[in-house]
C-alpha cells in the first residue's frame, strides 16, 4: 500500500488525541447515526436479505479459490472488446503505468472518478512528481483535496467536515484549482453543491483523460461497474478520449447472474438506497461512444499474501460498503484517520495489515482498534467474521514479539506452569490472599488496564479453601 499514513502514531495514541476533539465527535455521530437508521429501514424491506448475504458471501469464496482462472478469463474479455490489460504487482508499479500512461497520451491533467484503489497506491501524489495534476470530482473527495486533508470514511470520506468547514474550504481554495466559488456562498447544502458543479464542469468539458476505479469486474464479459451517486462518475467515464481504470485484483466476479445479488445489497449496506442511483458498466471501447482507449490496471499490492491466510483472506470479500464503519463504536469516536489508511474503521482494522504487513507500529496496533462486539459482522452485507480475523491477526503480532508481547508471553508461561501444578497453584491462591492488604491498587507495568479499569480485589480466602469448609 501507499506510504501516505506512514508515519502516524499507533492507533491508541492517534484515537486518545481524536476523542478529544469535540468537534469531529459531534460530526461522526450525527452523520454514522443518520446513515445506519437509514441502512436498517432500506434492509428490512427485503424478507430474504440473508439469503443474498449468504448469496454473496459464496460467490466472494468460490471467486477467490479461483481467482486466477476468472482474472484470465477477465483479460480475455476485456482485450477482446478493445481494451489492454496491465498487471500491477505493487503500488509503484501501478502509479508508473498509469503515469506512462498519460505522458504517452501528451496530457498533463486528469479527471477522477471516487477510487479507493487509487488512493491505496498513492496515485495522485504521483502523478503530481510526475508534473501531472489529478482533480477529484466526486463531492466529497473534492473537499478533501481541496481542504488539503484525507479521507476518513470510505462511503464519505468528508464526514469529518460540517457544513461551515466546507463553506470555508470552498471559499478559499476552489479557486486556485480552477473555478472559484461565488461570492457570498452560503454553507446550504443546495449552495455548495453548485459551487462543486460549476467548477467541476470546465474539468469534465476540458479533460482529455479520466481514471477510475470499480465495484466489480465481470469476468464473462469484460465488463466494469461503477456504482455512484452523483453522476459525476459517469462524466468521467464517457467524456475523455482515454480511460484508465485501476482495481483490485478481488474485485471481480464471474458472471452477470453473479453481480445481480451485488446490485441489491450494495446500495442498501451503504447509501441505504433501494437502487443505486448511477450504475455505469462498460466493454471496451466502441467506435461511435465514450473513450476510444481503454486501460485496465489489475492490482495486487499484497493480495495475494492475503488469499494465501484461510483465515484473514474473508477479508478480500468486501465490496466497500462501508456499513461496518457507521455501527463501530470505536470508528465513531475516534474516527477515520486515527487509522493511519485510507481503509479505516473494522474493515481496515483487518485489511490493512493484511496488505501493508504488520512491522510498522500504526499497522501492528490496528487488529487491537476493536471492542470486538461483533456489530460490524452483523452489518456485513458478504458475512464478513470481522472479530475472527482481528482475533487471528492479533495473535500474528503477538508472535512478532516486542517489549508487551514479550512480557504477556512470559506471564502466560508462567501462568500455564502453575496451573499445571495443582499445589503450586493452591500455594499462590492462598499467599495472595493473605497479603491481599499489600496489594498496590495500581501495579507496575498494568497502567494500560488501571488508566480505566479498577482491579479486583482478592478475596479473604481462596475459593478451594472456602469450598472445603463448606462442601467438603
């Protein structure tokens, strides 16, 4: 993955300095709040929302077990309807045929459409090394480039912003990256979204080239699919003379019949709508309508190592819905950036490490960034056991060892010789008991449990002893 975040404190530090940012809390709470109530209600309309989960959760695996006879099947196809086929085995490798891409093309700018790929590679930092300038155009990621900001949300990467930040932001940077806004403008919702339109529009009409990513690739066809909500995806998609697409290698799905489940509970999981409001799809090119190039990317950046765990792989079903970011209790307060990576909240908690490793300490803290309550695989709309994989990377750091780790392992050591030992272990109970009033309320190297938590206090005799007198 990108080195953006690198960098960043661990989660805890970078949690601890966001709760305490009253603002951003109020923000997270209202928007996450809104979007599961509406989530709940869109889900409850459909009597057989668990089989379709179930539904996509099998055809996720049975893609995955096979991925690579439906990812030659997919360049088949795609070459087939006019497009060329690139294999990215890494981030660097990505952002140099997508930048060989456009110099070949003679251009210096680019129109985007909303990719979480993208972002994962760092492509628009560089492009921008390579003198090419990339404009977001989706709502949201434009308030984020313009605010010189990252993304906290992979639905709606601004929710950290209210509707006064954004005013502001518009106000004083939209018109050194083009279009300015109005004089006057107001932070209604109406207003700024004319703003955005007005000064997105010149891009679209000028840009000669467009990037994007995609929800889903079908294999059968070569089709791509786009699924978003304001249409300027589609602008970017049809206007340009040349389309560079840039996707993960999970992202495809064998067949129409396939993607048909996908249709239903991905707009339900995430903008709690019962139909996506623009679907695009595309083949290749054609001779009379949209690009006359088209350019697949397939990218790896550590999928592949991820399939390779049977455990954590469930991860690479995700369809970026984002629903298990607005019940975590966790993201809500602490809130996307704390994470370190443009896959925030309990998704990213697991994959994340998955692709970037766990020797940095931002990435070895995030299989720990979870109360493990379960809300996020309730919500998953591909059954997603997100705790069984935090759970299981939790164990992969333990193992890597470190000052903590080292230390809990020897106690565990200990702990199991003891209780190995059944007069060993009556010893200790009744020694602990006796010097109960010793006891320091906060011991020595347990402060991350004492900050929040009392310790129990021992009882005035073991329980073995007391169940003697009294049961013998």
């Amino acid at each position: 993955m990108s080195g953006t975040f690198i960098g960043m404190p661990a989660f805890p530090k970078a949690a601890h300095d966001a709760v305490r940012d009253t603002t951003l809390r109020a923000n997270l709470r209202h928007a996450t709040h809104t979007i599961r109530d509406k989530r709940a209600k869109a889900v409850a309309e459909l009597a057989d929302w668990q089989q379709l989960r179930e539904a996509g959760k099998c055809i996720k695996d049975h893609t995955l077990r096979h991925l690579d006879r439906y990812l030659v099947q997919l360049e088949e196809s795609v070459t087939a309807a006019g497009g060329t086929v690139h294999w990215a085995a890494d981030a660097d490798e990505a952002n140099r045929i997508v930048a060989d891409l456009i110099r070949a093309t003679g251009e210096s700018e680019v129109v985007k459409v909303k990719s979480m790929a993208t972002q994962e590679i760092g492509l628009n930092e560089a492009l921008a090394a390579e003198g090419i300038h990339a404009y977001e155009t989706d709502l949201a990621e434009l308030i984020v480039q313009l605010g010189d900001d990252r993304p906290s949300h992979i639905l709606v990467p601004a929710i950290h912003r209210n509707r006064g930040e954004i005013r502001d932001i518009f106000l004083e940077k939209m018109g050194s990256w083009g279009r300015a806004a109005p004089d006057g403008l107001t932070d209604a919702p109406a207003d700024l979204a004319e703003a955005a339109r007005l000064h997105l529009r010149e891009k679209f009409l000028r840009a000669k080239v467009g990037v994007s990513g995609a929800n889903f690739m079908v294999a059968e066809t070569g089709t791509l699919v786009v699924f978003e909500s304001e249409g300027n995806g589609r602008m970017c998609l049809t206007l340009p003379e040349t389309l560079i697409s840039v996707v993960g290698i999970e992202k495809v799905v064998p067949s129409w019949q396939d993607l048909e489940v996908f249709l239903q509970t991905l707009p339900r999981s995430s903008t709690a709508e019962r139909m996506n409001p623009y679907t695009s799809m595309w083949t290749g090119t054609a001779d009379s309508d949209g690009p006359a190039e088209f350019h697949l990317v397939l990218l790896d950046n550590g999928r592949t190592d991820a399939l390779a765990d049977e455990v954590g792989r469930q991860a690479l079903r995700c369809i970026r819905c984002s629903a298990c970011l607005n019940v975590c209790p966790v993201y809500e307060r602490a809130g996307g950036h704390a994470y370190g990576s443009v896959y925030p909240g309990p998704i990213g908690a697991i994959l994340t490490p998955q692709l970037r490793g766990t020797t940095s300490e931002i990435d070895a803290s995030l299989p720990y960034a979870s109360s493990l309550c379960g809300a996020c695989y309730e919500v998953c709309p591909v059954a997603i056991d997100i705790p069984e994989v935090l759970v299981h990377l939790r164990e992969k750091v333990a193992e890597q060892g470190g000052p903590g780790h080292c230390l809990e392992k020897a106690a565990m050591k200990a702990a199991s010789w003891a209780m190995d030992r059944p007069r060993v272990l009556a010893a200790g109970e009744r020694a602990a008991a006796r010097t109960r009033g010793l006891h320091p309320k906060r011991p020595p190297g347990a402060t991350a449990w004492t900050d929040s938590r009392d310790l129990p206090a021992f009882p005035e005799e073991p329980f073995r002893d007391w169940w003697k007198k009294n049961r013998s």
